[in-house]
C-alpha cells in the first residue's frame, strides 16, 4: 500500500502503488488545478486525514462531503490518439 498526498489540505490517497502492474482496472483519475489529469489511480483505493505527525486519522464531517461529491461518479478510461481519455459514467 502507498499513501500520497494529491490534495492542498493534509488528506492522503491510500491504494496498491503496483495496481497498474497488476492490472487492476482504472478507478479514478487525479486532477491538477486546472482539471487536467496528471495520474490515474488503479485498483480500490480510500481517503484519510493525514496530519504532520505522520499518522492516519478519519476526515472531518465536511472532508467525508466534499471528498463524496468529487469522487461519486465513477470514471472511464481509454486511450486514443496517444493520450488517455476520461468520461465520466452516469450513475443512477
């Protein structure tokens, strides 16, 4: 497992760093401040807090909402023309 910190507020993404090696399906892609995507993440994977003294803590109330609404659609990759194209999948 990997922890890494794609976020400006202090919150970890923990998933298989070899979930790609290991042909885990594609889950979510991580975006820049511009929406960009800069990373695709493989396999399962979940947020936490991660404060300064290097342990792993729940996220607030408002961290659990936020984090749902930009996460709850879930995402489809393929390539094309040399890049990676992503389009969200409508969920019922």
């Amino acid at each position: 497992m990997q922890a890494i910190y794609p976020f400006k507020e202090p919150v970890a993404l923990v998933c298989n760093e070899k979930g790609q090696l290991m042909d885990f399906p594609p889950n979510r892609g991580l975006r820049d401040e511009h929406g960009q995507i800069y990373d695709i993440v493989f396999g399962t994977f979940f947020l936490c807090g991660a404060p300064e003294n290097d342990h792993l803590v729940s996220l607030t109330p408002e961290q659990i909402k936020r984090y749902q609404e930009r996460f709850y659609t879930p995402e489809m990759f393929w390539g094309m023309d040399g890049r990676i194209v992503c389009l969200p999948l409508e969920v019922d």
